[in-house]
C-alpha cells in the first residue's frame, strides 16, 4: 500500500518541481538579483556615504568609504562595541538556539493553557472585546450553567452576559469546555491567536527532528534501505499530519481533527521507535536511544492515561485529557532537542 502511494508520490512531486517550482524560482532568483543590484545596493551605498559618520558622532556629511583615514575610527568604534573578535554563529547553531527556546516556550504554552485563558479572557478583559456570543446559548462540557458563569464573572457586553463560542476569541474558554466534552489542547488552540501560536512553537522542534534524522541516516549504513525509508516516510507523513491537524480546528472539522491527530501520534511513535533502533546502532554517547525509548513511553503512557481517565464534572474528569496529552506531547516535541542537547 505504502509503496505504491510513495512512488505516486514521488512522480507527481518530480513533475512538479521540473515545469512548476524550477522556473518559479529560476524567476524569483532574477527578480532578486536585479532588486539587490539596482535597489538594496545604491540604497546601501547612500546609507553610508551619507548617515554612517552622522550616528556615531564623527562628523557631518558624505565621506568615501574607500579612505582609509576617515574609515578607521569607525571601524575602532565597531571594535570598542563587539570586541577585537567578535563570534559570528553558524546557522546550526543558532538553529539549536532557537529550538531550545522554543521547546521550552513550548511546555510552558500547553501546560499553562488554563491559566493563560483565564489571564488572556478575564483577567486582561480580552473576551468581553472579541466575542459576542449569548450566555444563554452556549453549552458547558461539564453540564454547568454558563449563563451563571458568565454572571458570575461579570463577562457583561452592552447590558448582555456574553461568552466564547468554541473556537472563537484568543485561546478557548478555561471557565467550561464550551460544545466540548472535557478540555484539550486542541480545544484551547482551535482560535486563530492559539493555533497560530502552536505553529510558531512547533516549527523548530520539528525542524530538529529532521535534523537529526539526517544525522542518523548518514552515520547508519546505507545498506539498511528500509530502516532508511521507514525513518524517512514515517517523518513526513507526521509532518504533513501535524500541519494538518493545525488547519483542522475541532471546533469547525473534529472528525478530521481527530483523524489527522490519530495519525501524527501514530507516525510519531513509529518514527522515534525506529531512531532509537538507529541511535543503538551507532552507539550515541549519552545513551541516546536509551533516552528516546524512555521518552516515547511516558509520553504514550501519559495520552494512553487521560484518553482513559472517566469524563465526569470535576476538575480533574474534565481536565485529565488535556493534562495527559499536554505532557505526552511535551515529551514527543522535547525527545529531538534533548538529542541535540546530548551530541
């Protein structure tokens, strides 16, 4: 099945790139080049023959940047700022910057949605000015009254108790799971500010993990051709699914929400299952595959754990399955940055 679908796959993406992308970016790359040329270069050149001496205070008016005289004290004050040798970073390296600092802006985001609801809604005010939506109208997960919510904490919109439709507003009601069973992250991210805010989050531990899947192609040898081709398939059909699950709300599509979130979870899990195969047999130091296999299984323990929770009118029945995925997948987007916190 697979296979077939793959060479499919392939064949329209060969095509694709020959007659469609290949010109567009042959087009692009001129347009670029002329702009540089004849836009960004003279702009540049003006900068400096006119303004450079002017900021830092050495005189007024142009100078040419070719005299060595008048170019010395600026050159000497860029040194006095950033030191005789001042370090320029790699992209990689700054790559795993920004991913350490996003994985963990990460956690902080799905293990404080509640909390950032409630800040975002209520205590800044920010429901009252984005929705519109009557009490009355809107059903609580849990079987409460929202009218009375609403009420109680004081979400009056022209003499009218108001609230959040799902799906509405900038992260989903922490007061009840509105139209929802129980809470989720899917359920708090299904507004345009949330999912936009998964995306940004998301983008560079993603982008590590196919960093790191490269590393590990390249030292495992290359006569295991389905190790190969499992590592790599499994990683862009989770990719594909995830980027789905994001254009999927469950507010406005939940049968193909929780069809796409099926399917990245299950790729997922096989994908760190066969890297850890990988990372055993190149022996990382660290015991890399050891940390990946410990990873992967509290994080399907902990989704297996709140998919399984009772659903019920408490505050645990009805936030358990968010409190589980919310740590299994904090543990799925962590296990490549920490491969790359350990090399």
């Amino acid at each position: 099945v697979l296979s077939p679908i793959w060479w499919l796959v392939q064949s329209i993406g060969s095509v694709l790139f020959k007659y469609v992308l290949s010109p567009i970016w042959w087009l692009v790359k001129q347009v670029g080049l002329i702009f540089h040329e004849y836009v960004l270069s003279p702009i540049w050149r003006v900068i400096c023959n006119s303004l450079c001496w002017d900021i830092v205070g050495l005189g007024v008016g142009s100078f040419a940047a070719t005299d060595e005289a008048l170019a010395m004290p600026l050159l000497n004050a860029v040194e006095f700022a950033m030191g005789p040798n001042p370090v320029r970073w790699n992209m990689q390296e700054i790559a795993d910057v920004m991913t350490s600092v996003a994985i963990v802006c990460f956690w902080l985001y799905v293990l404080l949605l509640p909390f950032l609801s409630w800040l975002l809604n209520d205590y800044l005010g920010l429901l009252v000015q984005v929705c519109d939506t009557p009490a009355e109208s809107i059903t609580c997960g849990d079987g409460g009254n929202y009218t009375r919510i609403a009420e109680k904490l004081g979400r009056w919109r022209d003499g009218e108790l108001i609230g959040c439709g799902c799906g509405h507003g900038v992260l989903g009601d922490w007061a009840c799971a509105v139209d929802q069973q129980h809470f989720s992250i899917s359920y708090f991210i299904a507004t345009a500010p949330g999912t936009g805010m998964m995306a940004l989050l998301t983008a560079m531990p993603i982008y590590s993990m196919w960093s790191v899947a490269e590393e590990q192609l390249a030292k495992v040898n290359s006569g295991a051709q389905q190790w190969h081709a499992l590592v790599r398939r499994t990683l862009i059909v989770f990719t594909i699914s995830f980027g789905l699950f994001l254009c999927n709300p469950v507010c406005q599509m939940p049968q193909l929400h929780v069809a796409c979130v099926v399917t990245f979870n299950v790729f997922a899990i096989v994908h760190f299952t066969a890297l850890a195969q990988g990372l055993n047999a190149v022996r990382l130091p660290g015991q890399g595959a050891q940390v990946v296999r410990i990873m992967t299984g509290f994080g399907i323990f902990s989704i297996g754990a709140g998919l399984c929770f009772p659903v019920g009118p408490s505050w645990i029945g009805q936030h358990a399955f968010w409190l589980g995925e919310a740590v299994g997948l904090s543990l799925g987007m962590a296990l490549a940055p920490v491969l790359i916190w350990i090399r």
